[in-house]
C-alpha cells in the first residue's frame, strides 16, 4: 500500500470515536518503515483531549502504527479515546 493511499482516511478509536483524518506520515529513514500516522483531529476529538483550538485551522497529532488495528476504508486503532490521553503524543501543555 502507498502512504498517499492513508490520506484522507478517517481514525476510529477502538470505542468506534472517530478522532480525525489522515495527513500524511512519518518514516523512519534509516529502516524505511512507517513510524507514525500524522492525524488532523476533529473539533470534538481535540477538547476531549484537552488540546485548546486555534482560531484558525486545527491540531495534529502524530501516532505511533503500533496502534493501528486495521485499515480498510477507515483506520481502527486498538485504543480507546481515553487510552489516547495517556498517550505521549496525545497530550496537551
């Protein structure tokens, strides 16, 4: 599968919150392998995990493939919204 292919896809946690779409990803240049998914939240999504909204556009997060349960026509991951908060990448300053 081509990394484009992910565009676009919307991320559905594993309590079926959809968190947001796909931007682009990460790659890990010295093994060439996929690392990070880079995802545009959702307004909900970006309150519930206590990110504040810009004004104008939105907030990204970045997160590790290793919690990617499948991709089909969406991308389901194996944790739950609220597993995310504890997540590194996940939390807000």
């Amino acid at each position: 599968m081509e990394a484009s292919a992910l565009n676009g896809k919307d991320v559905i946690t594993a309590n079926a919150y959809t968190l947001g779409d796909v931007n682009g990803v990460q790659v890990d240049t010295d093994t060439w392998t996929v690392t990070h998914l880079d995802v545009t939240l959702t307004k909900e999504a970006t309150e519930e995990l206590g990110f504040k909204k810009p004004f104008l556009g939105s907030i990204s997060i970045c997160l590790p493939v290793n919690i990617v349960k499948a991709i089909g026509d969406v991308i389901t991951l194996n944790k739950s919204l609220e597993e995310l908060k504890n997540l590194e990448e996940c939390k807000s300053d």
